[in-house]
DNA sequence: ATTTATATGTACTAATTGGTACAAAAATGT
DNA sequence: ACATTTTTGTACCAATTAGTACATATAAAT
C-alpha cells in the first residue's frame, strides 16, 4: 500500500564516501507517521517516537531537523499516501466506489480493532490549531489539496453517470468530507450505533 | 447566560464553623470550564488553570480532588449550560431557530476571534479517546443526553410545521450535530471560506 | 592507510508536569 | 478564650519533556 509513496519521496541519494546509513529515511518516515497517527503529536514523546523508528536519538537529529520538522514531512506523506491509494482504487473500481471505501474502511477499523484513528490531517489540525502556526499552514495546503483529489472522482464519477447530484463536484467533496470526518468525531464523542449507522447512510445518500 | 446553571449547581452550603471560603465554588468552576475549553484538557497545566481560578494549590485539591476530578465537573456543567440556553431560546424564538442559532454563533466567533472552540464535549471527546475511560465514558453520555435534547426541539418544530423532513427527530438531530460537528473540524484543518459557507447551508437544509 | 561520514551510548540541560506536605495566618462559631 | 476550618505560601517530590554535547566505534570511498 505504500509502496507507491515510498517511491515518490525516496531519497534515492548517490552513494557517497563514509559509512552508509543503516536506516532508509522513507522507511523510518513511514513508522513515525503511523506513531504519529495513533497518538497525536503532542502525546507522541520523542523516546517513544525513536522506539517506533528503531533509530537512536543522535541519527534522529542529524537526519530530520526537530520532532517539528519530521512531523511536517509525515503530514505531506499522508496526503501522498492518501491520494494514490485513492487513484489505485478508482483504477480498480471506479471513482464512486473509491470513495465508499473510505467510509468501509472507517467501520472495519471500528468493528476490528474497537477504535478509529481518523484523518491524520484533521487530527492535526485540531490539535496544531491556533498553537502551531507552520503547521496549521501546511494541514490547511494538505486538505485542501485532498478536496480538489475528491472533487475530480465526483467529476469522474458524475461524467459516468454514477452521481446524479446536481451540485458541483467540489461542493459535493466538501459535503462528503465533512460528513466523513464529522463521523469520526461523533464515534469518538460515543454517540449510539443507530447514529453511526445513519451517518454511513448520509454518505451514501450524498454520493447518488 | 451562566446564571440558570449558577443556580443548578449551586452548592448553597449551610453556614460551618471555621474561616469561611472565600470563593465560590461553582465561580471558579465556570471559569475553569472556559480554561479547559479553550486550552483541552491536557494542554491546561495545573499551574494555569490556579491562574484562571484564582485560587490556590491548596485550596485547588481541598476543593476538587484532581484535576480530572475537577474536568470531569466542568463536562457535566457544560452540558447543563448548554441545554438550559437551548431551553431558553426556544421559549424566545422558537425549536427550529434555536438550533440555527447555535451554527450562527458559530460563524459569529470565528468572524469576531478569527477562531472557534467547537463543542466542549466532542474537543474532549477526541482528546480522551482511548487514553481516558472514565471521561470518554461521562462524555459519551453527556453526548447522547445532547442528542436527545436536539431531537427534542426537532419534534417541536416538526410539531409545528416548522421543519417538514420527514425522517424521525433523533435521525435528523444526529445529522444536524454530525455536520455542525464536522464544520467544526473543517474550520480548524483550514478549510476554504466557500466550503465553509456551504456546509452552513447544508445545515439549514437538515432543518427544512 | 587515511579520510569521511555515520553509528551507538551516555551524560547532560533547564523547564515543566501533577501532586503532596506542612507551617503559619486569619476568620468564624461556640 | 478556644476550637475549628480554610487561607496563603513555600518547599518539596519523582517523572518527563525536547534538545545538546561528546567520546568512541565502524564502515565505506579514495
């Protein structure tokens, strides 16, 4: 699933004099990420951080710049995560699909593991809100982004016939992506299973 | 706005003997209610929340005996207050304006502060997810306490021709909280004005 | 063999965390 | 006058925070 975004940013340096890193950037990259993910960017303590990478604290620093600046570089390969696998899925099976999927995802999670993480770019964005402001800069360049990728399966899928709604692909993005994330807040506040199931439903609803 | 819950949880206590207290209970509950919500419960450090108490250590674990002690009451008093406005509101304009009077404030604060808070509950609500059982478990009753209460005002208004959607109160309760949720959310990730502006009228058309 | 760049590991820093302990002052009822 | 209770203020505690500094080891290119 990653392999995609792994190519995107690997570093791919040449080969220079001294003793070669023991540790693929990309790789370590994408474990802080998924630590990141499931605890938050305050919570996740820099020793526990560089347990999940498998790297010690002075190759931290001489690698990534501050826990700042790696967090930032796991935010840009989120929505680079995110978009592919969204563009493999449309290949497979169809715009409209895609995009059921990801609520699909939000309930197996649920069911599977008792818990959702949700978005990590909303996540970040509560959390980085008013209190970081590079950070906030950059969540709100990454989820704009993430509209305008849903906004073309909408226009995809409205070309094919699949949606029928009226609205303008990026109003109906909009609709979906709030309705999403509001789900996942609203599973995470514990509202009952009769309201979750009919927020599945309201997705639904918006993409016909 | 605060005074019906001043008088809900009031402590009136019977004069004993001794130094008598020289703050008031509830007071100094309400102010760290609005600490809490504009910091979270975790970025609020004793220190600063003593601060905006203005009391002392002493007299803070005297008082409350922690400070989860101390959050957990300020949830149970942000509900009562929240519930006792809608209840007046309704008696002044109405079940349905009500309701869209709490999105309208919304925009209000983030046009006036150039931010928005959100929800008490659900910022708590994502923030003790997972990491707090006894709090996620207060909120999530707290929450459904507030879905009822929505749904509530929506067979009033329903009752009264003011909202013709057919679908049952609580259905549509839930989908109003979930998209004022999300708009929350959405604000905070940075979202363009014009999906803003959208999702307020998605909201006036749950109540139509 | 030497240079170069990286690795590990340990020891720091200064600040902050939630919470405890206790002495002394002050205000009240009896 | 005395008992009772709460006040303020200071001094702690042990743990954790992000980040720095440095000595030593190691692997590869030249």
């Amino acid at each position: 699933m990653y392999h995609l975004v792994y190519n995107t940013l690997m570093t791919n340096k040449i080969q220079t004099r001294g003793r070669p890193k023991t540790f693929d950037e990309t790789e370590v990259l994408i474990l802080a990420m998924h630590h990141f993910w499931e605890h938050g960017y305050d919570k996740t303590s820099l020793d526990s951080l560089l347990k999940a990478m498998g790297i010690k604290k002075s190759s931290f620093y001489a690698t990534f710049k501050s826990k700042e600046e790696l967090f930032s570089k796991t935010l840009e390969l989120y929505r680079e995560q995110t978009i592919q696998s969204l563009r493999n899925l449309k290949e497979n099976v169809g715009a409209k699909e895609a995009m059921l999927t990801l609520s699909e995802l939000t309930i197996k999670e649920l069911k599977e593991t008792g818990k959702v993480r949700g978005c990590l770019l909303v996540n970040s964005g509560k959390e980085c809100y008013n209190r970081y402001e590079d950070l906030s800069r950059q969540i709100s360049h990454e989820f704009n982004f993430m509209q305008n990728m849903f906004a073309e399966l909408i226009q995809d899928a409205k070309d094919k016939g699949e949606i029928k709604n009226p609205k303008d692909a990026k109003t109906i993005a909009g609709r979906y992506m709030n309705t999403l994330n509001g789900l996942i807040v609203t599973i995470q506040a514990g509202a009952s299973s009769e309201l979750i199931e009919d927020l599945i439903e309201n997705l639904k609803e918006i993409l016909e």
